[in-house]
C-alpha cells in the first residue's frame, strides 16, 4: 500500500469528523463551539500527523525535508478527500490547493 492509501485507511476509520467530533464535545457548557477554521485546523493536524508518522516509519533515516515533503503531499490528497473538509475552500486554501 503507498502512504496515501494507508493514510486513508487511518482517516476513514474516523468517520467524516474524526478528532474533531471528539474536541468538539468537549467544549464546556455555556462556551462558544470551535469554529469551521479551527476544527478544520484540527482536522489537518491530524491528518498530517498520521502522515508524516507513517513517512517517518517508512524510511527512519530520511532527511527531514524528505519526511515533510511525502507527508505534506499524502496529507494533502487525503485531507481534500476526507469527509466534511473536502468541500471547504478555506480548507484547501489552508494547505496550498485550489478548491476547484
């Protein structure tokens, strides 16, 4: 499997919110929810960081520009394609791409 086909497996086991269901939740009472930007940040972090886990397992001994460049293009794919944030403009916007 490539690293964006694993990266997904991760992902689609999280549902279309992931983490961000889990976060959301745990706003307290009476606080105002996360907005579209920051769950989309969380969402992002997330992604990412699976993937340049699974890049640094991969290869341990790569550079660190190496790591960054395959996690960033995995994550990119994956993250556009994922649930609630492929559709949002500013999401894409975030990480470089064009949402069309």
């Amino acid at each position: 499997m490539t690293l964006q086909e694993r990266l997904w497996a991760i992902v689609s086991e999280q549902g279309s919110n992931g983490p961000v269901a889990d976060a959301t939740a745990a706003v307290p009472a009476g606080e105002a929810t996360l907005t579209g930007w920051e769950r989309d940040v969380l969402g992002w972090g997330f992604v990412y960081g699976a993937a340049f886990a699974l890049a640094r397992t991969d290869d341990p001994f790569a550079g660190e520009a190496a790591i960054v460049a395959r996690a960033g293009d995995a994550a990119a794919a994956v993250f556009a394609r994922w649930g609630e944030f492929g559709p949002r403009p500013w999401a894409l916007a975030a990480i470089g791409e064009d949402a069309a």
